[in-house]
C-alpha cells in the first residue's frame, strides 16, 4: 500500500535531496529530474511544491539564513557568555558551516541570480536585526555602548561582515584576511561605540572561519 506523505514532510524531502545535489553536483549541473529520482516522486509532484529549481534554492537560501539565526538565538540565550562576546559569536553565526556552502555561495554572486542575492540580504537582515536588538540594547542601558540609532548599527554591521568576509565578493587574498579582519573589528567598536580593543579577542576566532 503506497504511503500518502504529509506536504511539508516531501516538500522536505525535496529540498534536502535538491540541496545535497547542488552542492555536490553543482546548481546548472543538477537537473530537476535529477532531483525527482532521489526523492521518487512524479514530476507533477515537484512542480506541486516548486515551480522552478531556482525557487528550490531560493528556499534552500531561506533555510539557510533560519539555521544562523537559530544558532544565534541559541548563543545570545546564553547568559554565560559575556555580553559582547554573545553579540559577536551571534553575528558570526550567520555565516554558513555545512560542507559545500562555498558552491550555494557561488549561485548568489551569479550576475544572473542578483536576485537571491537580495533575498539573501534582505532576509538575513530582517532575521538577524531583531536577535541582536536585545544585547544592543542592554549594551547602551549597562554602559557597554555609546550609540544613537542602535537597529541601523546593527544592519549596518551585518552587512559589512557578510561584503568584507565573503571572498567570493571582494575577492580578498588570503594575505589581505588579518588586516581586513582587525579594520572590521575596529570599525565595528566604534559602531558600537565601545571601548576600543574591546573586540580584539575575536581576532584568533575570526582566523578559524577563513
């Protein structure tokens, strides 16, 4: 007797199947047949849940963003951790760890996928912002911080983290990476408005994501 699987199950299963492909087989490389021999459903099946296999990697971006924002939550949950090293470590967060985000990555920097690109910011930034909103804020109530419009900080942090440390954007030699990472730490305490040297221990941190 054939199984009837609850939509979002397949709709999962696509996805996890389309995403493994993409990163071992490439995005143009993969094909949406390819796609529906791993999962084994009929094609009228997949065009059900996903009308192209570009709107697959625009989900597979959008779960992307959630897996670094739930870490990110996780780790400014954490009140262990001192406050601005929970502000840091969740903005790191963000940055992809599966094995193949480098070939997701590539896809968005595509002059023909500009688009995700876009989705990608525009949703990392609304995902992200309101996570770091509470530390920010207890930062500037405690005395930590010094900064009038805290939420643009924080878009504008994360969005120079994600430009400068994408190598795929501004195409940095491996050389260029601890100037680069000690400018960003800088600027980002000025941003912040705290003390300076006060992000100096993520610079050790920041070398092991290269």
């Amino acid at each position: 007797m054939k199984t009837v699987k609850d939509g979002e199950v397949r709709k999962r299963e696509i996805l996890i199947a389309a995403r493994g492909l993409f990163v071992n087989k490439g995005y143009d490389q993969t094909s949406v047949n390819d796609i529906l021999n791993i999962v084994n459903i009929a094609k009228g099946t997949f065009y059900y849940y996903f009308a192209s296999k570009e709107e697959v990697l625009e989900a597979i971006i959008l779960d992307i963003v959630e897996e670094g924002a739930r870490k990110a939550e996780k780790i400014i949950k954490n009140k262990d951790i001192p406050l601005v090293n929970r502000i840091m470590m969740a903005i790191m967060a963000q940055a992809p760890e599966f094995e193949g985000a480098d070939e997701i990555k590539d896809e968005l920097h595509k002059v023909e996928n500009a688009k995700l690109e876009q989705l990608y910011l525009k949703t990392m930034l609304r995902r992200m912002t309101p996570i770091l909103q509470e530390p920010v804020l207890e930062g500037i109530e405690r005395g930590i911080f010094q900064m009038d419009y805290p939420t643009e900080c924080i878009e504008s942090i994360l969005l120079l983290g994600h430009m400068m440390f994408d190598c795929n954007v501004c195409e940095w030699n491996i050389e260029e990476y601890p100037r680069k990472i000690q400018a960003f730490l800088s600027n980002t305490e000025r941003m912040l408005g705290a003390k300076d040297g006060e992000l100096k221990v993520f610079l050790q941190m920041f070398g092991q994501m290269r």
